[in-house]
C-alpha cells in the first residue's frame, strides 16, 4: 500500500515539500493553523514567490482543472493524524527575540498538537533546522503523548533546500540525510525518497545527533566562506589587489573549489545569519562553546560588509547624505526569491535613508514585502525609475536583469553617474565606456 503523507507548516519549506512529494506520487496532506493561507494554496496559489512552485502546485491540487488531486490542505490536526502514515514537520525555528538561541515553540506546539491523536502506527519526521539534542526531546515527547506509544517513531531528515531552486533542491537533492533510531523509519524514508535515491541521490543514515548537526555545519561552513572572501575584499581594498581575480584563482584549486566565493555586501536571509547563531549558543549550552568561537567574528565580518557599503555610499555622495538621491537595485536577500528577511540591501537601504539620504529602491520581485517591512523608504516600478535624479546607484542583488541594464541609457536620467556594485556581478568596462565612475567592492577604482 502506498504511504500517505502530511506536511504540518506550509511556508515556504512546507509547500515545497508537499507539492514535491505530490509529485513523487504520494497522497499528500498539507496543515496550516492559517486559514487564509490555506484558501491561497487550495487555489493552486503559494504565497511566496519561488520559481516554478506555482506551476507544481497547481499539478497537483485537488479540485484544480487537470491536477492530480493528489494534494489537499487542511487545518484540521485531527484530519492530519487519522490520513498520514509519515508526518512531515516543516515549521518555523526563527532566532529568540533579544538572544542567538533558536525558538521551538513552533517545533514544540506542533507535536503537542500532533501526538496525543496518533491512534495507530505512523512516523514524525522533522524537517526544520533545530539546535542538536531536540531530536532526543522531542521524541521522548511523542513517545510520553501519543497514544500508539511504541508505534510511532521519530526521525529527522533536515532540508538543504536553496531558495530560488527549491522545487529542484527537492525532486532532485544532492543529498538525503536521516536520523534513525530504528530500522523501521529507515525503511519507511527509504520508501518516501526511492525515485531520488534510484536517480543517485546520497541516502545518509546517521543518529538524530548527526542529522541535525549537518545542517549546522553546512550552514556555518557557507557562511564562512562568503565572510571569508569578504575579508580577503577588506585586505584587497587596503592594498590595492582585485579580490574578483584572487577569487577565481584560488577558486581552481579543487580543495578550495568556486562556489560562494563572490565578495559584496555579505549573506541574509531566513537561514544563515540566524543558524550560526543558533549553532553558536547551543555549542555554548554544551560547554563547547570554543569550538565555535570563529563563527563570532564570522559573522561580525559579515556585519560590517553592510556598514562598509553604506561608507562607501557616503563618499560618493560627498561626504553627506543630506539633500542627496540614491537608487537602490535590489531588495531580496537574493535573486530568484521574494524574501527580504535580513536582507543585507534592505538594511543597507535602510540605514543611508536614517542618515539623510532620498533612498528609492527597486527590485523584480520583493517590493511588496520590502515596502512592509520598510515603509519610509521610497520604491520604483523599474530601475529606470529607480534611478532617475539618483547621485548615486546601488547595485545590491544580483538579478540577472540588473546584469542586463543599458548603462546608457540609466546615464541619460543620472544626476550623477556614480555606480557602486556592491555584488560584484556588473561588467566594469561596460558602464565606464557609458561615462559611470565604477566602484565595486575589493576591487581597484580604475
């Protein structure tokens, strides 16, 4: 008999994963506690944009013109217990108000909810990025409130899923990792992911310990090679050397390898500023707090990418903000997504907007979200727009249709033309022939 599946959350993890499993062609359930969510999802809708999701949700959405049906949501915990033979758990674990520790009421509410209805044999499965040792706690959890006892089982299969490839992070991971106590929920996993596994992908098995420790290290590990090359940009701008160049040629060495090692404004987003923090004070809860101390200053260099653009931005101006226009391009954390969540464009924005300047910002995708969360600042419907009577543009996300602006044209509507690339993606040459003074972060002026 084939598994039914249930996915409890449906943010951006959650209705990735159901409409992946969906399409794998399970029986899938998704949970929201927000009906409002919930309606946007019926309809085939997700609301976040994530390329090509939509598409894969409506393939699948019962009650749509020509899907599957193999996909519905509820906000019934009752409807999820009776349905699901695996239970996916994919809520939130966002950074404690005032503190680096990771927040798990939301991990917490949802086995509370969940166990004390699971009658019969089943598997909870968590997905969300935890600090090590929850996946111990909770299972001593379902095992003291479901009343199955025994019978339900739990593991941990953390996600690697990078926002603007989700869809293909999901139906084709570079790896699977799970955290078992026991055979069986081995077995049951095995059966969820077989068509990726059958296609090559990595099957890990590991204890909860090391599952949920992976998704901290690769995090960190990222993290740290991005605040790495932006400390070799600070070195680079003292000394006058070019870290695009040093970038690509430490990049061909194959310990070292190319990935993340683009210099600018630093790494945001939901995940990796507040993971290494939270991995930091777990570490420290452990008493092995030294281990980790590196990720202090890798975040503070990460930090200081922001404030230094801001610097940057000053002496173009001048000197001084006041009476001065400045375009931003870019609101996202990064392209491909609508997510401005610690976005470092957005606080970069922000901050030259508090200290005097008219800041317009314009971005592909993350307009409505950045007007929320920042309402003061001014928005554009184009980068043309964005940068019409600007002293000075901004170049903060790297979306290929920033790579693609004629630098003429935006010279034609410049009061200045002053372009700092806090990405390191534009063609220097390109806007220099246009007439724009080109500076870019690491690199030389000229």
């Amino acid at each position: 008999m084939t598994l039914k599946l249930t996915v409890i959350g449906t943010g951006y993890l959650g209705a990735t994963h159901a409409a992946a499993m969906a399409e794998l062609g399970f029986e899938v359930l998704g949970l929201d506690i927000d009906p409002a969510k919930i309606e946007t999802l019926r309809a085939g809708r997700v609301p976040m944009y994530e390329p090509g999701l939509d598409e894969l949700l409506a393939r699948h959405v019962e009650g749509i013109d020509g899907s599957t049906g193999r996909l519905r949501f509820t906000t019934s915990w009752q409807e999820v217990a009776d349905f699901g033979d695996v239970h996916f758990v994919c809520v939130n674990t966002p950074q404690k108000h005032g503190e680096y520790a990771c927040d798990m009421s939301y991990v917490d509410s949802a086995i509370d909810a969940l166990a004390p209805l699971l009658t019969r044999p089943a598997l909870v499965v968590g997905k969300s990025t935890v600090p090590v040792g929850s996946a111990a706690r909770l299972a001593a959890r379902v095992a003291e409130l479901a009343p199955a006892g025994d019978a339900v089982d739990l593991a941990w299969n953390p996600e690697f899923l990078r926002e603007g490839f989700a869809v293909q992070d999901t139906l084709r991971p570079d790896r699977i990792v799970v955290g078992v106590r026991g055979g069986t929920a081995e077995k049951l996993l095995r059966e969820v992911y077989a068509k990726p596994v059958a296609d090559g992908t990595p099957f890990v098995v590991a204890d909860y310990a090391t599952a949920e420790l992976v998704k901290n290290a690769a995090n960190s590990f990222l993290s740290t090679k991005i605040s790495f090359i932006n400390a070799m940009a600070e070195v680079c701008e003292a000394a006058g050397g070019d870290v695009v160049k040093l970038a690509e040629a430490i990049g061909h060495d194959d310990r070292i390898g190319r990935k993340f090692l683009r210099a600018g404004i630093g790494f945001g987003g939901g995940c990796l500023p507040k993971d290494i923090r939270a991995f930091m004070a777990r570490a420290g809860e452990l008493g092995a707090d030294q281990a980790l101390t590196f990720l202090r200053e890798v975040d503070s260099i990460n930090m200081r990418r922001r404030s230094h653009m801001v610097e940057l931005t000053r002496e173009a101006c001048g000197g001084a903000f006041l009476g001065k226009r400045v375009a931003v391009l870019g609101a996202t954390f990064k392209p491909d997504s609508d997510d401005v969540r610690d976005s470092p464009a957005l606080n970069v924005a922000g901050q030259i907007h508090l200290q005097g300047a008219q800041v317009t910002v314009f971005d592909p995708k993350g307009m409505e979200n950045a007007a929320r969360l920042f309402p003061t600042l001014a928005y554009a419907p184009t980068a043309l727009e964005a940068v019409r009577g600007a002293h000075a543009v901004l170049h903060l996300t790297e979306w290929k249709q920033f790579r693609e602006l004629d630098p003429a044209e935006l010279a034609g509507v410049a009061a200045e033309r002053v372009v700092l690339d806090g990405r390191n993606t534009l063609d220097p040459q390109l806007w220099r022939e246009a007439g724009w003074t080109f500076r870019a972060m690491g690199r030389p002026n000229a």
